[in-house]
C-alpha cells in the first residue's frame, strides 16, 4: 500500500441548511474550514492544527480549539476519512 500525497482534501455536509465542511490534511497541519454553501469562496470558520489528532465529540469534530458542528453521520464519514490519511481520532462522549 502507497502513501497518500499530501495534501489531501475532503468536503463534508454538515446536516445544517447547505453547510459544508473542508478538511485539508498537510505534511505539517490540518485544516477546517466551514462554508455556508457550496457557492461561497471564504468559510465562515476556519480551524487549524500542528496536531496529527482530532476529536469526536457527540454532533462535533474538533481541531485543536475549534468545534464544529457536524451531522452523526457526516461526522463519523469525516472521521473514518480523517484517520485514513493518518490522523488519529480521540472519542470524546461529552
């Protein structure tokens, strides 16, 4: 099995209205960033890590400080996604 060439970028509904979240995975850090629709350029949040880990709370994903709010479902795609480029993920039920 190969590596994956960083970087690497996903787009995830967040289950509220036409919200959409981006992760970017890099050599050096993780990137999130959440758009109000898929038609907008700028996100509306923006998180960033150093950290190869990410938690899964109920209804969030965070990253380092930032939470965002996610869909069960999408968040346990964006999980699995995450921990497939090598991210390890922490549950967190709080």
């Amino acid at each position: 099995m190969s590596a994956t060439a960083l970087p690497v970028e996903a787009a995830f509904p967040t289950g509220t209205g036409n919200q959409t979240l981006v992760l970017l995975v890099c050599a050096g850090f993780i990137w999130a960033g959440r758009y109000a629709d898929c038609t907008n350029r700028t996100p509306d949040e923006i998180g960033v890590t150093t950290a190869r880990r990410a938690t899964a709370h109920r209804g969030a994903l965070q990253l380092g400080r930032k939470r965002f709010a996610l869909h069960p479902r999408a968040l346990k795609r964006a999980c699995r996604w995450l921990s497939r480029q090598g991210i390890t993920i922490k549950e967190q039920h709080s």
